[in-house]
C-alpha cells in the first residue's frame, strides 16, 4: 500500500509533467464508478475538462490538484492504485480504471486493481483531509510527537498509524521506524520516555527520507509517476523479514499480529 514516501515520490514525477497543463476529457470506465467518491461520476466527467491543474500538493498519503477553478481534485491511491502519466495513445495498463486526458498528446491514467482508491473534485479540501494530523514528513517535530503518545495505552504502533493523529505512516514505515528507534511495536504509546520519543522522532525522518532516496517500496502493487517500480523493499531492515537474521545482532525477526496488521521486530535490539 503506498504510504508517505510512495504518495511524495509519485507528486514529485508528476509536478514537472502536469502543472500547467488542462483537462481535455475525462473517461471513467465501466465498473470503476466507485472509485469517483464525489461529485456523481457523470458531473465528475462534465466537470474537469476544461480547468488547468495549479499545483500538486500532499497531505499525508493523499495528493491533491488545485485547479484553475479553485476547486482542487484529490486522489487517495489506497491499497493498488496508481496514477501514471502516460503520451496519449501508448496501450492501456491493466486495471486502468480512469483516464484523465491532458492538453498535450499525454494522459494521466489511474489504474487500481482493487478499486479501493478514491477521488474527489471538491471546493473545499478540507472536507476531504481536514481530519488529518501533523504530516509525517513535513510537520512532525520532537514536542508534536510526544503529545501524540503521551497518556496514552493503545500500542505506540497504532497510534503511529493513526492517520487523524500523525499523517503518512502505514505498516511498513512504521515497522520501520520503531526498530531504528529500538521500541517493540506493542509497548503502550505513553510508557515511551523522553530519550525513545526522540529516538522514534529521529527514526520516522530517517526511514521517510531514505524511501524517497530508493522512490518508494514495491512489495507488490505500487508504481511511480511514470509505472516504474521503487527500490526500497530491498532495503528495509525488519518489514517482511520475519524468520530472517537481524542485520544489527542476527536475531530472527519476528512477526506478531497488532489491530489486524503484521508487525515486525527484532526482540533483542527492540524493548
Ligand atoms: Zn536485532
């Protein structure tokens, strides 16, 4: 599933293709009307042709086009979707769900296997992603995540992933970041002290920053701006490396079961 560093590293391929350039027509195809959150998939398709994309902006796993009209489209990509910009004419992908025609002979072609991703043309973003906390990347300060955890007994895990309190995280870079900080993903949120809450600060950047340095993690389904694989599933210390050595002390990685979701730990460089 994309998470922070995947959404940014797909806004930054798009930004310098995109910005500046006009819908021409909008074709949602025949059993991907689901994916059109809101308005209706018809007044979505009469809707954007015509209006100029401004920008491309993030907040947390979600992208978001600020258009010539003032209204901005937004895009979740949730588990399988992708959005690739294509020269018009070249064969359609698998899956594609939602073709977005550009000015210039190219395309913007959403595709989703799953079709649990959504989009919105909406007047106000906030409608959308205003129930979003602090972005992960771009917000998170030492102070900002010791609020976050303090008092509080659910696994630090889930409140990392809690996207209305830290925006960005999934499982992979949450797994990731608790073990760069050396804390067990179950511990209770508020029983970090001071020096781990600043470990875990220092980690979330890190394992964010070296994603986008590999463009993103392709375990399986996710792809960048232009359909490309990112590299950085090759480079992850504990996530799907459970029955594997620890590449700090060679203990076997283990996986439990948190809120549904694999977790992934060394219980030795972990506490
Ligand atoms: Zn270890």
């Amino acid at each position: 599933m994309p998470e922070l560093p995947e959404v940014e590293t797909i806004r930054r391929d798009l930004a310098p293709r995109v910005v500046g350039r006009r819908f021409t027509a909008v074709e949602v195809m025949p059993g991907a009307e689901k994916v059109v959150a809101l308005p209706s998939p018809a007044e979505f398709t009469r809707a954007l042709p015509g209006l100029r994309i401004e920008g491309i902006e993030r907040r947390g796993k979600y992208l978001l086009f600020p258009l010539s009209d003032g209204r901005y489209l937004i895009v979740h990509l949730r588990m399988t979707g992708a959005l690739i910009h294509r020269p018009a004419g070249t064969p359609a992908e698998s899956y594609l769900r939602i073709r977005l025609v550009l000015d210039n002979k190219t395309e913007l072609r959403y595709t989703d296997l799953r079709k649990l991703g959504m989009m919105w043309l909406v007047d106000d973003p906030t409608l959308v992603v205003g129930k979003l906390g602090p972005d992960a990347l771009e917000a998170l300060q030492p102070t900002t995540l010791r609020s976050l955890l303090e008092g509080r007994r659910a696994p630090v895990k889930a409140v990392l992933m809690d996207q209305t309190r830290l925006a960005g995280l999934g499982n992979i870079y949450a797994d990731e970041a608790l073990f760069l900080a050396g804390v067990l993903p179950r511990r209770p949120a508020g029983s970090l002290t001071r020096g781990e809450v600043e470990r875990l600060h220092d980690a979330v950047g890190k394992v964010l920053r070296e994603a986008m340095g590999h463009r993103g993690s392709s375990f399986r389904d996710y792809v960048d701006g232009e359909g490309k694989e990112g590299e950085h599933q090759l480079h992850v210390r504990v996530y799907r490396r459970s029955g594997e050595p620890c590449y700090v002390c060679g203990t076997t990685i283990e996986r439990v079961k948190l809120g549904g979701r694999s977790s992934h730990f060394c219980p030795h460089c972990q506490e």
